[in-house]
C-alpha cells in the first residue's frame, strides 16, 4: 500500500469516527431542545447544554486533529476514548 493510499485510509477512519462521536453529541442538543419545547427544561438548562456540547466537540477535534492523521487513526483503531460529552463537562470551581 502506498504513502499515499495509507494517508487516504487513514483520513477515513479519522472522519468517520469524529462523524460519529459528534453525532452522538449533536444527538443530546437535539434531546434538551425536545425537553425544552416539552416544558421539562429551562432556558437557562438548555443554554448549559450547549455550552457542554461546544466544549465536547471542541475536545473531539482537537483529538482528531492534533496528531498528524496516521497517529489518529492508529489511536482510534487500537483504543478510542470514549464519553466526550464527560470530558466536555464544566469544571466544578473549588
């Protein structure tokens, strides 16, 4: 396989996998803004949620486009995070 082709197929994996895990964050904004217009959430509870879901996939992309794309994909195959909606979670002030 060629430099080349192991770059393409790499950038696939990496796509693919953020394509996911940033659906499944797309997914809760879209629960809160069901619960919202169901009145079971505030504004203000729906505002928090976004800002999660900003600092989450926030957090994706940096882990997808931090390292160069063969070292991603590596990473994603041999063990890929998982919860990046915890990891976009506020800081609990002290």
């Amino acid at each position: 396989m060629s430099d080349k082709s192991k770059r393409r197929a790499a950038r696939s994996v990496v796509a693919e996998y953020h394509q996911a895990e940033l659906g499944d964050l797309v997914a809760r904004v879209g629960e809160a803004v069901d619960r919202y217009r169901a009145g079971e959430l505030d504004a203000f509870d729906v505002d928090r949620i976004l800002f999660q879901y900003s600092r989450a996939a926030k957090e994706l992309w940096k882990y997808c486009n931090y390292f160069q794309v063969e070292i991603a994909a590596a990473m994603i195959q041999e063990q890929p995070p998982h919860d990046w909606w915890e990891r976009g979670a506020p800081r609990e002030r002290s």
